[in-house]
C-alpha cells in the first residue's frame, strides 16, 4: 500500500519558498522592459533625424509589442514556477537548475537579441528598404500613355455596345410598326 503524505502550506509559505525563483524572473521582466525602452527611444530618434512626425500608429505598435513580450514573459514564468513546485529538473537529471527560471532566461535573452538587432538596424537601411517596396510598387503602376490607352479602347467598346443596342432596338421598332 502506498502512502501519501499531504503537507499543508499557507500562501505565506509558498510565496516564501517561491521569492529566491521570483526574485530571478523579476530581473528578466526588468531586462526585457529596459531593452524594450531603449528600441523605442532609439526608435524616436531615427525618425526624428529623418524628419518623419511620430505617429499615434507607431506607438501603438509598441504597446502591442510590450503586451505580447510581457505576455510571453508572463507565461515563461509559470512555466519555471510549475517546473520549481514539481522539481522537474530533478526528474531530468539536472538538479543543478532547479530555483532558475530558465524558461524566462530564455525568452527574455531572445527578446533583447531581437531588440538589440532593431537598435542596430540603421535608418538608411529602413528608409532604403521603402523606397525599393515603393519601386516595385510603381513597376505594376501603370504609365500614363498607358491609361489613356486603356480608356480610349473601353470608352470605344462601350460606344460601339451602345450603337448596337439603339441599332438593334431602333430595328426592332421599326419592324413592329411595318407589321
């Protein structure tokens, strides 16, 4: 017969064997937030020397990219929290990780990798990359000649569609009135 020994722990406890763990992810939401800031600002700065207003659309892009980290941060954490309460890492073999929130280390280093390369990115590059999205853009534009083409051929068309109906309606008058 198997035993099972419930230990029953208030929430002050449970907090209290948590905190070292929640101390470490503290430092990774913190990370990711800096490295957050920081694109921004750089962000700010790269369109004011380009001389492009700061739009309501670009800021709100950033608060959608603060909810989605977090987020993933948010989830990272419990994710380290079970993996902490559960002694998964003893179950694998690697007790040495247990209290390391190593999926919020993870992902907080993904995030200030994917930040640090939007730091670096230089302006020249994003305003190079618009102006060739807009030279292939005005590629499938049509030319002017090339309107005016296509409109005398449809304004033709339609003109000659419209001589056929009052022909063939002025015809068929004709022979109602003959009988």
């Amino acid at each position: 017969m198997v035993r099972v020994f419930y230990n029953k722990i208030t929430m002050v406890e449970l907090i209290l064997i948590l905190a070292p763990l929640l101390r470490l992810v503290v430092v990774a939401f913190f990370v990711v937030f800096v490295a957050m800031s920081i694109d921004l600002l750089v962000g700010l700065h790269k369109s004011r020397l380009r001389g492009e207003k700061r739009r309501s659309d670009s800021l709100k892009r950033s608060a959608y990219k603060f909810v989605l980290y977090e987020g993933g941060m948010c989830i990272a954490a419990l994710i380290d929290v079970c993996f902490f309460l559960c002694h998964g890492f003893q179950l694998f073999g690697v007790s040495v990780l247990h209290g390391v929130p190593v999926m919020s280390f993870v992902l907080a280093i993904f995030f200030c990798a994917v930040e640090g390369l939007s730091v670096r990115e230089k302006a020249d590059e994003k305003i190079h990359s618009e102006l060739s999205r807009a030279e292939r853009l005005a590629k499938h534009i049509l030319t002017r000649d090339e309107w005016i083409e296509l409109l005398t051929a449809a304004m033709t068309k339609v003109q000659e569609n419209n001589d056929k109906v009052s022909h063939s309606s002025w015809g068929a008058k004709r022979k109602e009135k003959e009988e």
